[in-house]
C-alpha cells in the first residue's frame, strides 16, 4: 500500500503541475492583452498631447471650416443674384427699346409742332398784310399762294398749297 499511496501523490502532482501550467499560460495571455492595451493606451496619450500640441492650428481649422461653410453659402446667394441680375438687365433692354420709341414719337411731335407753328405765323403774316390794305380792294387775290397743313403718306405734317387740296385731311 505504501506504494499506490506514493504513486497516487505523484499523479496529483503531475496534475497539478499541468493544471499550473495551464493556469501560466492563461495568465501570460491575459498579460498580453494588457499589455497591448496599455501600448494602445499609450499611443492614445501621445496622440492627445499631439493634438494637445496643435490646438490652436486645430481651432484654427474648425473656424476654416465654418468660414466655408459661409462661403457656401455666399456663392449660392451670388448665383441667386446673378440670375435676379439678368432678369433686371432684360427689363433694363426692354425699358431703353420703349424709351428709344418714346424720344422718337416725341420727336416726330415736335417737328409736327413746328409745322404747326411755322404754319400759324405764316397765315397771322397774311393776315397782318390783308388787314394793312385798304378795304376798297377786298376783291384782289393774295400775292402769295394759300398754304395749309397736311397730313402726309408717312404720318407727319407738311405744308401745302391749294394744289395740294384734294390730299389733304382736315
């Protein structure tokens, strides 16, 4: 019996070491993964002290950032304008051709205004004459031609004689 209880010891042992053994090797695989934690960790620090570092670069670059956001936006506004732009230069075409009309009725108008004029002076001049005569000769002719005011093929005005009668529109 002394022998199965020498034997039965040296079992446990054997066991026991292999159960050691199994328990070492758990130990230093738990042991390398915190040790690449704590190198993972480590390189977290130097990348917070870096950034750290460069903080006012970085706030530099978040402000960048906001500004282009605002240019943006600028450029969106300014396409906006020059659309707005282009519909204010077709009007500004558009009020420039009826102003260009308008100068050119008024002066049609004028110089039919000054047909009218000229031909209201000449017939106060005839008058004036007729009335400087004696009233004995009430039955002589005019020494000048009679002229009137016409209406003419192209719209205006022009002066006529009594040639021109049957043309006229009165």
């Amino acid at each position: 019996m002394a022998s199965s209880e020498e034997v039965e010891p040296n079992l446990s042992q054997a066991d026991e070491v292999s159960l050691l053994r199994e328990e070492v090797g758990k130990l230093t695989q738990e042991l390398l993964m915190h040790r690449k934690v704590l190198e993972q960790c480590l390189e977290v620090r130097e990348s917070v002290l870096e950034l750290l570092e460069h903080r006012e670069a970085l706030l530099q670059c978040l402000e960048m950032r906001e500004g282009l956001q605002v240019i943006g936006e600028v450029v969106d506004r300014t396409s906006e304008l020059d659309l707005s732009l282009a519909g204010v230069s077709d009007n500004t075409a558009r009020h420039g051709r009826a102003i260009a009309s308008l100068t050119e009725q008024q002066q049609r108008t004028t110089q039919t205004l000054d047909a009218v004029i000229r031909a209201v002076k000449r017939l106060d001049r005839s008058r004036s004459r007729q009335a400087q005569r004696p009233s004995g000769d009430a039955t002589s002719v005019p020494s000048e031609p009679v002229r009137m005011l016409c209406l003419s093929e192209d719209g205006g005005w022009r002066v006529g004689g009594a040639d021109m009668l049957p043309m006229c529109t009165f």
